[in-house]
C-alpha cells in the first residue's frame, strides 16, 4: 500500500475488511429496487467526479460493496472518503 | 419451470446458460464507468417498468448480468425480453 488509512472509523460504520486486507466490503439492505438503484445512481455521480469507482452488485433491494484502490494494489484514503459518502448516500 | 421459453435467440446474442440451467448470463464490456453505469441505467428503467430485475455486478467498465424469475424458479419469457431489451440498450 502505498498509503495507510485510518480504518478506524469505516469498521465502525459497518464496513468489513476483506481476508487479504486489500479491500472493504459492505451490504446495504434497501425496501425496493428503486431505492436500492437510486442509491447506486447516487453514488456512482460521486464515483465518477472523484475517478474512484465501485465493484459492486446489486439484486433487487441489495447492493453489495467492495472498495480498493487498483492502482495501489490495495486500500487509500480514497476509499475511506468514498465509503463515508456512500454511508451518507445510503 | 412454469414457461419453458425458446433459449436459442439469446444463445445466439452472446448469452450463456447457467450450470443449473435456470439462468441466462452475459458479461458486457464498456470503455468506461459513464458507458457501463449508463446502459446499467437505461437498462434499470426498463426492469422498474417491467417489474423484472437483473442481478448485476459492475466494476468500471463491466458489467456482469444474470437473469432468472426468482418467483418461477427458472427461466421465463419476462427474462428473455429483458436480455433481449437489454442487449439493444447496450
């Protein structure tokens, strides 16, 4: 890594570190696909102005969420950033 | 399965069928996140519309379909219509 982010406040928000520690992950539960689908439009506009983009999957009312930074080989603050806008998305 | 709809036009289009045989998959490839959130919007209209959702992972610029009626079990022609809606959106 070439940064070493405070995970501290993420995990405490209900994200998860992943086995190889390179990634957060995180389920969010919505009551219907709009919501869930609006959400993602939500959070996809941020993805895009910030050049940091998701892996995601979505069925129905969930989206499933796993943050990285590719280029870094694992996880930077930017993913941090992004988890906490999702959070306030959500 | 309550239907058992004609696989082959979508077969044909790029789709494959499940090891269970109760889903159709397709794994689209876009330039970039705008084009693959892009069609995943256009497509997520079309889905509300018909009250038929897809199961989808994206990550830049893929995305990753499966389609199947959960309430049937299997495969019907709502899943064909939307693989077929779906390939003309992308």
């Amino acid at each position: 890594m070439s940064e070493t982010p405070d995970l501290a406040p993420v995990l405490a928000a209900g994200w998860s570190l992943s086995a190889d520690q390179r990634a957060i992950c995180k389920t969010y539960r919505f009551p219907d696909f709009v919501a869930a689908f609006g959400f993602m439009t939500r959070a996809a506009l941020w993805a895009e102005k910030w050049n940091h983009h998701p892996d995601w999957r979505n069925s129905y009312g969930l989206v499933e969420v796993t943050l990285t930074s590719h280029d870094a080989g694992g996880l930077t603050a930017r993913d941090l950033k992004l988890a906490q806008k999702m959070d306030a998305l959500a």
